[in-house]
C-alpha cells in the first residue's frame, strides 16, 4: 500500500494539500506517482494565477502517460516549486517533500472540509481507484 | 494464382482445417448478408506486368516532364539536381519497407538518420529544434499557425501577402476549425509593407507575423525587421524558408525568427508533380512540447551504449488524442532521408554551389528576358532565384507558345492575383544552362512581338 | 571458443566528416556575371556545418545505418493496423518514370494529361471499391483524411443552417480520429465499447441528438472484428441528421466484400499506404484519400480533377469548397504506385487479398488461442488482438513479448492498442505472408509464452541480438538531446 500521511488532505485525483499558515501546499500522492512512473516533465502556473477547486491547474507527465493536474482548493498562486522543471525526479523521489509543486492561498476556506482525509483516501484507494 | 500472394490452395485448405472452418466464407460469417457486396467489383481486369509497363509509360509519356523541357517553373516546387546516389540508398528495403519506429532496438537505422535530419534542418534554418518531418511547406506553415496561437494564447494571425498563396489557403483550411483569424498585409513593392505590418500586429490578439523569403515572387523579405515587429507586439515570427537556399541566404534563426518552416522538396526530393514532398519544421527550444510532430532523441542503452528513441512523445494523438499538439501520425520519413542523404551528399560546400549559381543564373535570366521590349521586372525588390515577369501579352498564350518549343515558360500568376493578370513567375535553378536560358530568351522575344 | 560479435556500429554522418572532402560534382557556372545580385545584407554570415563527406562515405553509412532496422522486406512485421503487406517492386519503376517523378505540379494542364488521367481514373477505382460517389486524392495521410472529412461534414451542417457542435467517437479508436476531430472545432465525446470491440448501441442512441453532428467510428473494428450491426447505427445515425464516418484503416479486410458507401458511410478514407502497398517508408509519406457521397461534393478539397470531353483538367471553381490540405494535389507518387497496384490485381485479386487476408489472421488466432487469451472470440477479420494478462502474471508484459519477438527475428506486433484491451498485442499478418512464415511466428510466440513461466528473465533481458539493448527512455525526456553537437 502506497505512503498515505496523516496529516494531510486528498483529492480523487491523487493530489495532496497541507496547511501551512495561511496557505496550502499541494503535490502529488505517493500512489499517482507510482501509477505514472518516472515523471518526467511538470507544467505549472505562474504565482498570481487564480485556480479554482477540481479544474485543472497544471500537467505531469512520464514518458508515455499525461496527467491533469488538479486544483484541491480555489485561491491564488502564492509560489510554485521552480526545482521541478529542471528535475522532475524528485516527484517519484520525494512526493510529499520536495516534489510539492504549488502553494495556493485560499479563497474558499470551507474546500479544505470536503477533501478526503487520509483515512478516507486510504479506503478510496482500496477500492481500486 | 497471383504474384502477391502467399498461400497455395492446399495450403489454404490446411489453415481452414487448423482453424475448423469449412472454408473463407465461413470466416466472413459476422458480415450480414444484406451488408455483402452482392457482385465483384467493377473495375478493369488485372493486367499482367508487361501489359501493365506498356500502359503506364504510355500515360507518363503524356506528361512534360524535366528531361524534355527546360523548367523554369518554380511557385513552390524546384527542379533542382538529385544526385542519382539517393535512390539508390532509400530503395534498400530496410528503410524503405519500415514503419514508424516503435520498437526503438530493431529500428536505430531509421532513428539514426532522423536525428541526422533534425540536426542539418536545425543547423540550415538557425534554430534550436527541428521536428521529423510535416507534409509539405504549406500543412507546416499550418502547424506554425496554430502552435503559435497555442504558445501565446492569442487567436490572430497576419501572413505577408508574399506568403505563397497555395500556403494560404492550406493555413486558412487548418485554421477554421481553432478559430484562428487570418488577416494579410499587403506588398505592393513585392516584400512586406513594414508600416502596414505594424499596424496590423496587435499587441493583444496577434500570435504570429508570418513572412516566407524568399516570397512568392521571388523577392527577399527583411526577416530582422519583421522580427522586430512581431516581438515588440509579444507575437511569435514565423518563417517560410527552402532549405535549399540556405547555403546562401542567413538561417531565420539568427535574424529573430522563433518558428521555422518550409518546403523540403529542394533538397534531394523529386518534384513528382507536386508530392509527396518534405514540410519542414524547427523552432526554438523553449517551444518544444508545443510543436507538432515526431521527435528523434538520444540516449543510452542498458549497457550505456547510444542509441535513439522517439521521445516527448506526449505531445502527440497516439498519447494526448483531442489534446494532442497536432492530429500528425504518418509523416515523410523517406523524404527526411532523402534530404538527409542530399545534404549529406552535398555538404557545406555544396549547397553554398547549389544557391549561388540559381542566384547567378537568375540574374542572367532576368537581364536576358527583361533586355525584351515590353517585359520586365514586376516588383523593383531584391530577388533570389525566382522573379515575376511584366509581359506586353497574355502569360498563359506565351506558356502555350513556349510548350511547343520545349519551354515551360513559368506561372502565369492570374490564378493567384487578378491583379497580376499580366504576369509570369520565372524559376531559375543550377541545372538550367546558358543555352536552355538563351533560347528561352529568343522564344518569348518571337512569342511577344 | 566464445564467439564474440563485432560491435555494433555507431557513427552519425557528422563523425564521418573531414574538412575539404566532396561527395558531389556539379557543372562549372556557364553564365557571366557573378551572384551579386544577392545583397550581403541577405547573405548568411556563418556558413553551415554540414558533414563533408565522400559519395562512397555516404553509400556505407546509409547502407550500415539501414542494416540496423528491420523492414517487410527482410523480416515479417505484424504491426497491427498498420497493413504491413509486401510493396510491389514494380509499383518503384513505375513512379520513377520520368513523365511522373520529374513532372513540376504547375505545369499546364496540357503538359501534364497523362498524370490528370491517371488520377481521374484512381479518384474513380477507389470510389468503386468503397462504393462512394467521389473521391479526393488530395490528403496526405489517414490524419489528414480525416481533417478533410470531417471539415466537409462541418460544412455541409453548416450549409443547412445547422450547428452541432459534438463527434462521438468510440473509446476503441485511433488517437487521430478525436485528434483530427478537435482540430476541425468540435468536442469529442467518447462512447464506449462492448468487451468485444463493438459499439453499445444503447449508450450510442443515448448521445446521439441534434448537437452532434457526426459518429466515427474504424470498421472492421480495432479488435479486428466486423461491427455486424452497422447498417442499423448508420440509420440510426442518419435518422438524427447525424454523418457517419468510417476510418478506412482496415479496408484491407473487405475489398469486394463489403462497401462503406453501401454500409451508410458518409465518408471514409483510405491509406494508400496500407491497403494499396505503397511504402511505408520509416514512418512515411502515406496517401490519404477521402471518399464522400454526393450530398459532400460541393465541399470537397480544391482542385477536383474534372474530365471535360476527353481533356482533363484542374478545377478550381468550387466556392463551396473547404480549402486545401496541401500545396499541390496530393501525393502523387503515391497514386501512381496505388494505381499501379490495383490495375496488377483487378476486382479478383482485390477479393482475394481480402480472404488472405482474413484467413492468415483466423490462422494466427487459432494457433494462439491455448497460449494467450484473445481479446474477442473469433473469427476475426484481417486482424486478431490477444492480451498478454496471462504471461503479465509471471511479469511479463505485452512490451516484454514484443522486445523478445525481436530476439526472434520478428518485428513486433502494435502493443497497448486498443486501450479498452489489458496488455494487447494487436496481430495483422496480411495476405502476403505465406502459412510457412505464420507457422514460425506462432512458434516463437508460444516460445515465448513458455519463457514467461519458466524462465522470465529471458523475456526481461531481451532483446540483446539487436544493435542497442533497451533504451533509457525517461533520459530521453527528462533531458532532451534532438541534435548532434558534436
């Protein structure tokens, strides 16, 4: 079974966000991307880009699959993780560390609620998603 | 039995008796009978080889081809030399018979000599990247089009009046669906109105200025200035080139041009009334994953040795399918490897030969034909191997007169531009000699007095 | 005493380079003046670095290079949907006569009668053989077909004062298919596929109303099967105003059997490079002519090779039309080696390579049935996919297969298509292989099948007779190197 931390919040589509302060840091989970394998390019949004919660916000890709990324949480882009275009390994390597790859500041607070919790995602995952 | 196929009717009967069916008809059993063909096709009988060579050499005969006529038709295909070692190479059925090189280990022949094409089309046209190859000139300018209003999310694209029109056309066709606006700015002088051009890139909705140089008419464009135009509105420049004259003329990329395009056809690809031909594409490195097409890379193998695969694959419809870059699968390998082994074949040195005598024999053309009472020059600007022709007579009479002399005389640029009506586009390669120039110069002095 | 193979050779051309070396010999300049009618303000300020290279360097390298693929001529090559038959050889000395191969595309239409017939009377076979009422030799490859197409369908709603704005396309399909649908301007929606490969007519009829405008749909389908109730989803499709298209990849499996016109097909185009033997040339170039019936005509690609008395000519006049997909007018080369091909057969042999055809692939499915499971119960077409889910759960996947068939001496079947099929191998034989070489393909992928239970890493390994292993492909793109740097 694939790292699921506790402390974090998940989306259907395999993104993790974490509360940090007044802001959100938000990847990719273990599981997605062992699914991809080795990621090998990342599209992310310039910081001041608005997202709005399950659109997309960005893409992941291995060398034969593309992935939508997908916002868990509406807000602004406060920083994205400028290491990843120049190595996009450390999402296979470290995906809930190093290989974050955006931070939004919140617009609609109440969304962190209807994440699953890592129990939930857990179980979601179990069911064979 | 027929010569291209495999299986005896002994043999046929073994493999319906491994299957365990009585006969083929059983196997087309899931077709309904009201789906059937009821009838056999109705189409001429098979012609055995020899009736077959004598009918088709009868159909080619009908045909004036460049062995019997002195060519200076141009518009977009050139009768360039093909040095006779390049069909030799591309007839070995190990090219010539693959596909696609999915299966990267049993296709390195095929890889290798991609790699080898994107390296000499990124080195003629200054650019970071080429792709494996487009259609022809005209579907790439087409991707061009639309990868710009992808990378800059803009909707608008103005195209020189000296773009090709055929180019235009095939632009506007691709664009219809995205939406894309076409808007033309004028060339009165033969080359890009620069202070029209200026007005008309606008700094929010246009993607791309495309120029081609030289134009259709044969004329230079000052690629550096339309560079400076199109970045100060933040749009892309695009530029049609042929790599042929590129031994001559400065690579695009060094003079501001972000995307690359073209028509191959020059560089080792016979004219083959029109196709297949060679689409040309390179661009800088920052537009990578955004261009269409196939890519060849290099890397290593298990035992660190190199090889080269298809990669960044992503892009394209077999992965991304309604999001893919471009709707590309089958491109022109053979034409790639025909160019690559032209320049190959012709090296540095060669091509720089290749430019400067059309240049030269142009010039000589244009002096002796315009030397004619009543023709000249139809624009004042700089040309390159090709020129539009002013005549005092209808260009499609002179074509007809000069046909019977073994002359294909140019274009007659009506169908392109009414307001051209009197003139002729005129091509000029390295393989028309003095004499072939001379008489034509003599055949349209008689044709026009 | 271990035999050790000489390593593989490993030049690009620009490593063969030598500064001064020629491979060329062109005329001396006959005319006077020298180019400088070309002002230095145009000129290129650094010349280009190209190899410089020998006519014999050339000849070795490319001929060591080719000796490093695998082609049809040298081995069989069951790339699924892609008819990887034999290409005549006279189809090569009739294109390269010099009133076809050396005739400029704007020569007058006078000049240029032999090549407008031919490509009248081939614009007339290939409306014969798919049962179309015209046909457009002008698209360059199956994609571009299908640009053509659908570009016409949109015009022709458009005509009627309609606006749908949807394509329904099966989840079987080909990436072009909803590639070349978006391009056109309309959203593609996915339906799906019964286990078999064949369309839910239940979730088709669910989707099918006045926002959309056409189904496109491969037929025989990408399992290799004959849709037996296609005449029904064509009505259907026509009784909500809705086009039907059918990509033409599999033409091969029903010449002068059945016909897409006669089917409901609206349009459909064919690869030339496919069922009509032209090369497939290392990836191209293809031929991909578009067929329509009437109700199309007025949108058709400009020029239409018209036949006026007996003169043939170029016809530019069609204002309804959608434009053009390429400079000229279509890959001509192409055509005449098309042409050649189906004067050389007839309307009997076209039948028959058809039946071949089928039988060949009936063949390999049975041959393969005990070792891998088949993705759709026979008989198939022109083509049978099988899943390797079997072999996978020893580890051994349908890439593992395919790289140790290499082993083997065959080229791979197309793997991990279609996506609704774990694991797939998808098998086309064609009709031009004999049942000797199907026997020996079947053997060694029961071989195989053997491998991955009793000696998997022997499939894991493979291939190592090629001239590179495996390849890095996550290097590749995670550090793209497109071109020599020396």
């Amino acid at each position: 079974m694939a790292n699921v931390p506790a402390d974090l919040r998940y989306t259907k589509d395999h993104e993790w966000a974490k509360p940090e302060g007044e802001r959100y840091r938000v990847g990719i989970t273990a599981y997605a991307q062992e699914q991809l394998g080795d990621v090998v390019f990342v599209e992310l949004p310039k910081v001041g880009a608005k997202v709005t919660a399950k659109q997309s916000f960005g893409v992941v890709e291995s060398v034969k699959a593309v992935s939508d990324l997908f916002a868990p949480l509406s807000g602004e882009i406060v920083e994205v993780n400028g290491e990843l275009p120049g190595a996009p390994q450390v999402v296979n390597q470290d995906p809930y560390g190093q290989g974050w790859m955006i931070a939004i500041a919140p617009s609609k607070a109440d969304e962190w609620k209807e994440l699953l919790t890592a129990a939930q995602y857990e179980q979601f995952l179990t069911e064979g998603h | 039995m027929q010569r291209y196929l495999a299986n005896t009717p002994a043999e046929q009967r073994a493999m319906l008796d491994t299957i365990g069916a009585p006969s083929i008809e059983a196997l087309l059993a899931r077709i309904p009978a009201k789906a059937r063909l009821p009838r056999a096709l109705d189409l001429p009988a098979a012609a055995a080889e020899l009736e077959l060579i004598r009918e088709m050499r009868a159909l080619a005969a009908a045909n004036a081809d460049v062995n019997g006529y002195a060519c200076f038709l141009g518009g977009g295909s050139y009768d360039h030399f093909v040095p006779g070692v390049i069909n030799h190479m591309i007839l070995r059925g190990e090219f010539f018979t693959a596909y696609t090189p999915y299966q990267p280990e049993a296709s390195q022949g095929t890889l290798r000599t991609i790699y080898e094409y994107q390296t000499m089309m990124a080195e003629l046209t200054g650019m970071d990247v080429a792709n494996a190859s487009i259609y022809d000139g005209a579907s790439s300018l087409a991707e061009a089009a639309l990868m710009a209003a992808a990378v800059t999310g803009r909707s608008d694209v103005v195209l020189a009046a000296g773009v090709n029109p055929l180019y235009r056309r095939v632009t506007q066709t691709y664009c219809d669906g995205p939406r894309i606006k076409l808007r033309t700015v004028a060339a009165p002088d033969g080359t890009i109105d620069l202070d029209a051009a200026r007005k008309l890139v606008d700094g929010t909705k246009t993607a791309a200025l495309v120029i081609q140089t030289p134009n259709f008419y044969g004329c230079l464009e000052d690629i550096a200035a339309a560079a400076e135009i199109a970045h100060a509105a933040g749009a892309l420049l695009v530029v049609a080139a042929d790599p042929v004259n590129l031994g001559v003329l400065e690579a695009p990329g060094r003079l501001g041009a972000d995307i690359v395009v073209g028509e191959g056809q020059g560089i080792g690809v016979p004219m083959s009334f029109g196709g297949p031909s060679l689409g040309v594409f390179a661009a800088k490195k920052a537009l990578v994953r955004r261009m269409p097409g196939r890519l060849v890379g290099a890397t290593v193998d298990l035992d660190g040795q190199r090889g080269f695969v298809l990669t960044l694959q992503t892009r394209e419809q077999h992965i991304r399918r309604a999001k893919a870059t471009s709707n590309i699968c089958t491109n022109v390998a053979l034409c790639a490897l025909m160019a690559t082994i032209y320049v190959a074949t012709m090296g540095t040195q060669g091509l720089i030969e290749v430019g400067e005598q059309s240049a030269a024999k142009a010039r000589y053309a244009a002096d002796r034909l315009t030397s004619i009472p009543g023709v000249s020059l139809r624009f004042p600007a700089p040309f390159f191997k090709e020129f539009a022709l002013k005549l005092p007579v209808s260009p499609d009479r002179v074509v007809g007169k000069l046909l019977k002399q073994r002359i294909l005389a140019g274009v007659p640029l009506k169908r392109f531009d009414r307001a051209l009506g009197d003139c002729l586009l005129v091509a000029v390669t390295e393989k028309r000699t003095r004499a072939e120039i001379d008489a034509f110069a003599d055949a349209l002095r008689k044709a026009v007095a | 005493m271990a035999h050790k193979a000489a390593p593989a050779y490993d030049k690009l051309v620009f490593e063969l380079s030598s500064p001064g070396r020629q491979g060329y010999a062109l005329p001396a300049n006959d005319v006077p003046g020298a180019a400088d009618g070309v002002p230095a303000k145009y000129r290129r300020t650094i010349p280009a670095a190209l190899p410089e290279v020998s006519e014999f360097d050339v000849v070795r390298h490319y001929s060591r290079l080719s000796r490093m693929n695998y082609g049809v001529d040298t081995h069989f090559y069951p790339l699924g949907s892609c008819t990887m038959k034999y290409n005549p050889k006279l189809n090569e000395d009739m294109a390269r006569l010099p009133g076809f191969i050396a005739l400029h595309p704007l020569a007058p239409d006078a000049a240029s009668q032999g090549a407008l017939t031919l490509m009248y009377e081939l614009g007339r076979m290939l409306s014969e053989i798919a049962g179309m009422d015209a046909v457009s030799l002008q698209p360059a490859a199956g994609a571009q077909g299908e640009l053509a197409g659908v570009l016409m369908i949109r015009a022709y709603h458009a005509s009627r004062g309609e606006k749908r704005t949807k394509v329904l396309i099966p989840d079987s399909a080909h990436g072009t298919n909803p590639a070349s649908t978006a391009l056109a301007g309309y959203e593609v929606i996915e339906v799906k596929s019964t286990r078999d490969g064949e369309v839910e007519i239940d979730d088709l009829a669910r989707h099918l109303d006045e926002t959309v405008a056409a189904f496109m749909i491969t037929v025989p389908n990408t399992l290799g099967n004959f849709e037996p109730r296609i005449i029904e989803i064509t009505n259907l499709c026509h009784s909500k105003g809705v086009q039907v298209y059918m990509d033409g990849a599999n033409l091969n499996a029903i010449l002068g059997i059945a016909r897409p016109g006669d089917l409901g097909f609206d349009v459909c185009h064919f690869n030339l490079h496919k069922t009509f033997t032209t090369p497939h040339g290392g990836g191209g170039p293809g031929a991909g002519p578009v067929g329509i019936k009437a109700h199309l005509e007025p949108f058709l690609p400009t020029p239409v090779v018209v036949k006026n008395g007996e003169v043939y000519a170029l016809d530019w006049k069609r204002p309804k039309s959608i434009g053009k997909l390429q400079a000229f007018w279509g890959n001509f080369g192409m055509l005449v080696r098309a042409y050649t091909y189906i004067r050389t057969m007839g309307p009997d042999g076209l039948r028959a390579v058809s039946d071949n055809a089928v039988l060949n692939a009936n063949y390999v499915m049975k041959r393969l049935e005990q070792d891998y499971d088949l993705a759709a119960p026979g008989p198939c077409m022109h083509e049978c996919v099988v899943s390797a889910r079997r072999q996978k759960k020893h580890g051994v996947t349908a890439m593992d297969i395919a790289k140790r068939l290499l082993d083997l001496g065959f080229y791979a079947p197309s793997t991990y298509f279609p996506l609704i099929v774990e694991e797939a191998l998808m098998i086309e034989p064609t009709e031009t292989e004999s049942k000797q070489t199907l026997d020996a393909f079947c053997d060694a992928m029961i071989q195989i099948a053997r491998e991955a239970e009793r000696a998997p890493d022997l499939v894991h390994e493979a291939p190592v007779t090629t001239p590179v292993r495996r390849l890095d492909q996550t290097k590749a793109a995670r550090e793209p190197d497109l071109k020599w740097t020396g």
